[in-house]
C-alpha cells in the first residue's frame, strides 16, 4: 500500500467529515473516490477511519460520516463486507437506539443524523438484505423501536404519480399526433416542393455556360478586320494594274509616234537616217529590257529597283493618290478592347437572381430542418397510439418524416456552400 496515498486518504476523510461542513465536498469526495477505486487496499485503510469519525462526539461530523459510508457502500463490494461485520456499532452510532449511548449535541443535528440513518438502513435492506443478513436483521430489530420511513411506499407513490403523469402526456401526444396525421399531406406537398425548387436551382446553376455565341461574336468582329485586309490587297493590286496599263500606254503610243514619224518622213529622209529610227527602236527595246532586269533583280534582292525622278513624277501625276496613313489601324493589330456583351450582362443577371432566391430557400430549409421537422421527429419517438394499425401508420409517418429531413439537410449544406 501506497502511504503516501494512505495518508492523504486519512486527510481528505478528516476534511470531508468536518463538523464546519454541511454536506460532503464535491471535489474531495471524487478524488477520494478515484484514489480508493484504484486501489482496493485504501478502502480496507480507509473504513475504520470513517467509523472513527461516526464515533465523533457531534453529531453533525457522524452525519457526514453516514453520508459519506452510504456512498462508498453502493460502489464497493468490499466496504460492504467491513462495515456489515461491524453493523450493529453502524447502528449504535447512527440510530442511538441504546438508552447508555445516546447521539451527542446539538439536538438539531442528532435528529437529523437518526432520520437519515433509519433512511440509508431501510434502502440498504430492500437492496442489498438478501445478501447480507446483518443488514435486514438490524431493519426488523429498529422497526420495532422507530418508524420507518416506508420508503417502498414512498417509492410506490411516486411510481404512481409518474405513471399518472406519463398517460397524461400520452394523452396530450395523442392530440397532437392527430392534428399532425390531419395536416401532413398538405405540410409535406408544401416540403416536396421546397426540395424541387432547390433542385431546380442547383441545376441551373450546374447548367455550363454556353459559349456559341461568344464564339459567333468573335467570327463577327474579325470579319470587318478580314474584310478591310481582302480591300487593301485589292486596292494595292488594281493600283499596281493601273500603273502598268498606263506605263504599256506611254510606251506603245510611243511606239506609235516613232512609227508614224518614220513612215511620213521616208520619202524626206534618205536612208543614213535609217539607223537612227532604229536605235530609237532598239532604245525602246533597252527601256524594256532594263525593266525586265530590273524586275529580276527585284526577285533576286528583294527590294525594289529605285525609279528614276521621270518615272516617279509620271506615277504620282497619272495614279490616284491613296493616303496609306489614313486606312492603317493599329486597333487591327493588338485588338480592341470589347465592352461587356449583352448576353454576358444578362447571364450574370440571371446567377445573381438565382443565388437570391437560392438563399431564401436555403433559410426556409434550415427553418423546416429545426424546427418543424424536429418537432415531429420526437411527437413521432414519444406518441405511443393505440391499435396495431396505428403503430404501422405511425412508423410509416416516421420514416417519410427522416427521409424528409435528410433530403433537406443535404439540400442546405450545398445551398450554403454554393452561397
């Protein structure tokens, strides 16, 4: 045995029992109690210390003592093995039924200490008198000199007033589950459809979001840039035609001017002049194989033959003149930035007005998971109707009334967790 256990049993058992004291100290008598269950060799220590403090010399110390044993008595078999061998001192102490040793002062505890002592023998006898003779033997002996209590009787009648109670509130469950069985088709249609509203928003929600049209629109607003592109190549091709129609012009009528000026001068002329009509011939042939060359070396180097000052003065004078600046977007290159679509407007339009009334459906769930269907969970667990027939419709009603509620709360958990 532990003594430093021991001795700390002996100070919480002097504590508890103090005559300052009018009922037992919460926290000490636990941990008395926890340090005497974990070793059993404490309550054989600790027994003739309490019966030491029941033969105090006041009566309020052996009343804190009485309780104190009544405690330990119910919880430990081997306390009552020790005190019965000793139960006719327990009833010396406690009763004072012998004239030579009466209960010490003050008078007003001693009453009390008797009282409670005829209390503990008698529920000690009705629980415990078959096992332990000396205990029934010390009840037949004190009811021949005190009354009882009668706690048997006492139980009795509160039996009865708690059965009389019981059937009053079955009575009042019964009228209650009446008005519940008349109005629960109505109550649970209007629960059905709360469920389906929920469902309808979770689905829309869910629903993706339809992305053709967005599409559509961006096909749309490149086919301007597209457009404008296809234009400018157009307009950069028919320039260029026009350009080579008018220099094929100039040459030709060139040609012809030569031509018409040789013919009309050949009877004029006398043929020395011949070479020179041919060298202006073959200087026509030069031009046009100098733009020939020109054009290879174009290919070859990639970059155009620079024009001479007649040539550039002809283009400028006989083209249109186009201002290239004026048409060049730099929008077209890096994009415009778009304003919100109208469809998009609407589409969050329409998720902020479902969150809205996702919200207030939400609340109404958690108001019929609370309270109303809690409320018919227990009328539904307490009612007891009667009839075979009853019982059945009774368990029926209870499950719709648990798939309601579980429908319900798996409903509010992603309402608010979508919220």
């Amino acid at each position: 045995m532990d003594y430093t256990a021991a001795a700390r049993v002996a100070q919480l058992v002097g504590t508890l029992t103090d005559k300052s004291s009018t009922t037992l100290d919460s926290s000490k008598l636990n941990e008395l109690k926890h340090m005497l269950k974990a070793d059993e060799e404490l309550i054989a220590y600790a027994q003739p210390l309490i019966m030491d403090r029941l033969a105090a010399n006041h009566s309020q110390v052996r009343k804190l003592a009485l309780e104190l044993c009544d405690m330990l008595f119910a919880r430990s078999k081997r306390f009552r093995r020790l005190l019965t061998n000793k139960f006719t001192d327990f009833a010396e102490l406690t009763v004072g039924h012998k004239q030579d040793k009466p209960l010490p002062a003050p008078p007003s505890a001693a009453l009390a200490l008797r009282q409670r002592a005829l209390e503990t023998v008698e529920k000690w006898h009705e629980q415990w008198g078959l096992h332990y003779p000396q205990v029934t033997v010390a009840y037949r002996y004190l009811k021949k000199q005190y009354k009882f209590p009668d706690i048997s009787s006492r139980a009795a009648a509160a039996a009865a007033a708690e059965a009389a109670r019981q059937q009053r509130h079955q009575q009042m469950l019964l009228q209650r589950y009446q008005m519940f069985c008349h109005d629960f088709s109505k109550q649970r249609q209007q629960l059905e459809l709360l469920l389906k509203q929920l469902q309808e928003c979770f689905d829309l929600l869910e629903q993706p979001v339809n992305q053709q049209p967005q599409q559509q629109q961006r096909e749309q607003s490149k086919q301007p840039f597209q457009e404008q592109q296809q234009q400018k190549a157009q307009h950069s091709g028919s320039l260029a035609g026009a350009v080579g129609q008018t220099a094929q012009q100039d040459i030709s009528n060139s040609s012809r001017q030569n031509g018409s000026a040789n013919i009309d001068d050949q009877d004029w002329e006398d043929v020395a002049q011949a070479p020179a009509a041919l060298a202006v011939k073959g200087d026509d042939q030069s031009v046009a194989a100098a733009a020939v060359a020109g054009g290879l070396a174009e290919l070859d180097t990639g970059q155009p033959p620079c024009p001479s000052e007649e040539e550039q003065q002809q283009v400028v004078h006989r083209s249109p003149i186009v201002d290239w600046d004026d048409d060049f977007d730099a929008d077209e290159l890096v994009g415009e930035i778009q304003a919100p679509q109208q469809s998009d407007l609407e589409l969050a339009a329409r998720i902020a007005t479902v969150l809205e009334q996702l919200s207030d459906l939400v609340k109404q769930a958690h108001l019929a998971t609370s309270h109303q269907l809690l409320e018919w969970l227990r009328l539904l667990t307490q009612v007891q109707p009667p009839g075979q027939q009853q019982q059945q419709e009774r368990q029926q009603h209870l499950r719709l009334v648990v798939g309601l509620r579980a429908q319900l709360q798996v409903r509010n958990a992603l309402g608010r967790n979508t919220r």
